[in-house]
C-alpha cells in the first residue's frame, strides 16, 4: 500500500511540475520591451551576388559566367582519379545529349587538377561528349566547397540555384525536367 501510495503521488506531483512548466512556455501577456526592441517585420532578402568564375578550354580560350547570363550553366567539377565522378560521368553524358542543340543550356566540365590533356584523354577514351575546362583562377567555396564531385546548377540570371556534392545520376527524369524548365524559364 505504501508503494502504491508513493507512486501516486509522484505521478501527481510530475503531472503538476508539468502542467507549471507548460503554463509558463504558453505565457502570452504582452511584453514590457521598449518599442525599439519589439520584433520588427521581416524585410525581403536580397539574393547574394555570385561571383563572375572563370574557366579555360583546351584551346586556352576564357569562358566567364557573366558571359553565360541568359543560359542555365551546369557546371561539373570533377577529377579524372575520382571514383565517384567516373562513375557519375556516362548519366552526365547522357543529359548533355539530351539537351544538344537547345541554346539555354550550357555543359561546363571543370577538371579541378588542371590538366585538361589528361582529362581530354578521359573523354575521348570513353566517348564522351563533353566540353572540358580547367579553373582560370580561385573557385569561391559557394562553387566548390572540397569534394569532388560537385555539381552547381545556375539559372539564366547567373544565380546559384543547386549545388549538389557527390554523385548522382544526372540522366534521372526529374532532373531532366527541372533542367528542360530552367530553359523556358525567362
């Protein structure tokens, strides 16, 4: 009986603390802050400017993403050591097909160890179609961040619309439509 009548009265007396607790965080009186300090509405972001990279081609010509504003640019940086860009690179392949001749898009395949020779071989080895390009300066982290593979994605405004690091299948049905969307978009 004593047993019983303890635990009763410890299961009151956490209901109570609980309920104290409870009527504390649901407090809604209004608050005795000065006017300055009171929440003040939210204001529209602005979206941050992205930085004007650029890469060269095999030819040493120099490609600038400002020179690319008015297509979606997806951009790819990978290594030819990489396992999980290998892997990733037929379905990269593939999408880039499917978009051959549609001037919204532009491929840029970056090889982040700069040796567009060793990643020409690559391509030509494996019969890819993809346009190669090496850094022509610092990539900002909101590009790559340190693994490879990764993948940023910018509308035809230049904005940053997706990173995505590691591999994917790129040939995915949804990311053929949200690619085919981005260039009708205006």
């Amino acid at each position: 009986m004593n047993i019983r009548f303890n635990s009763i009265t410890m299961r009151i007396g956490l209901f109570i603390l609980a309920a104290g607790v409870l009527t504390a965080c649901g407090n809604t009186t209004p608050s005795n802050k000065p006017e300055t300090e009171k929440e003040q509405p939210i204001q529209e972001m602005q979206t941050p400017k992205v930085a004007d990279v650029s890469f060269k081609d095999k030819s040493g010509n120099v490609v600038s993403l400002s020179a690319l504003k008015g297509k979606v640019v997806f951009i790819n940086f990978w290594a030819t050591w990489c396992p999980p860009c290998i892997h990733e690179m037929p379905s990269i392949n593939t999408l880039r097909q499917g978009f051959k001749g549609n001037k919204n898009i532009e491929f840029l395949m970056v090889d982040v160890d700069n040796d567009i020779d060793q990643s020409a071989a690559f391509m030509e080895k494996n019969n890819y179609d993809l346009p190669l390009y090496t850094p022509a300066g610092e990539i900002p982290p909101e590009f790559l961040g340190g693994s490879i593979p990764t993948t940023v994605i910018l509308d035809k405004n230049g904005q940053i619309i997706e990173r995505l690091e590691g591999s994917r299948d790129y040939a995915a049905p949804e990311i053929v439509k949200a690619l085919t969307e981005l260039t009708k978009a205006n």
